[in-house]
C-alpha cells in the first residue's frame, strides 16, 4: 500500500484545518443544542 493509497478520515472534506478545533466545535454545538431543547422543553 502506497502513501497515495493511504486511508484519510475526511480530512478534505474538513472545514477546519486541525481535527482537534472541529472536535471541540462539534463538542460546542452538541452542548448548545443539548441546552436549547433542555430550555424549550
């Protein structure tokens, strides 16, 4: 398997440059929704 072949976990496809800061905004947005339907419902 060459380096071309290399698996990528969606890197490209990222519309942030590192894993890390997309981690914690995933993280920001489930928190966010997870307190707007505690607080509307």
């Amino acid at each position: 398997m060459s380096d071309d072949d290399k698996f990528d976990r969606g890197s490209a496809l990222s519309i942030f440059g590192s894993d890390r800061r997309e981690d914690f905004m995933a993280l920001g947005f489930a928190l966010a929704i997870a307190f707007a339907v505690y607080v509307l419902y």
